[in-house]
C-alpha cells in the first residue's frame, strides 16, 4: 500500500486509510477513522528512531484494527 506524507502526519492509503504520526524515542498516534479508532503510543525507547521497534509497532497496529473490524 502507497504512504503519503503531508503536514508532519503519514497516511497509509488503501480500503480503511490510516492516518498516524511518528515521532521519537517511540512516541506514536494512529487514527483510523473508518475503525472509530485512535490508538496512542508511549514509550522511552533508545535509540530516537528504531526501524525493527517501529515495524513491530505497525504489525501491531494493523493487529488490533483487524480484531476490532
């Protein structure tokens, strides 16, 4: 699926978009609009960005917008 980038939010396109924002040390919002869904992200990782924790933090979010469809 295309992601777009506009106004510091990403939006991850397709049938149930998904608006987030990544910031760091781990701090993430997903909105999911079609799902009446907001899922906030708190953390303190490491390193300021971390591609295999913000992978692991997508899957997860795709998870729970699938068990509550």
């Amino acid at each position: 699926m295309p992601i777009r980038y506009r106004s510091q939010w990403y939006i991850l396109e397709g049938e149930a978009p998904l608006i987030f924002a990544l910031g760091i040390h781990g701090q993430n919002l997903f909105i999911a609009r079609k799902n009446e869904l907001v899922i906030a992200k708190l953390s303190s990782q490491a390193l300021p960005l971390d591609a295999a924790r913000i992978g692991l933090t997508m899957r997860a979010v795709s998870q729970i917008r699938k068990c509550l469809a």
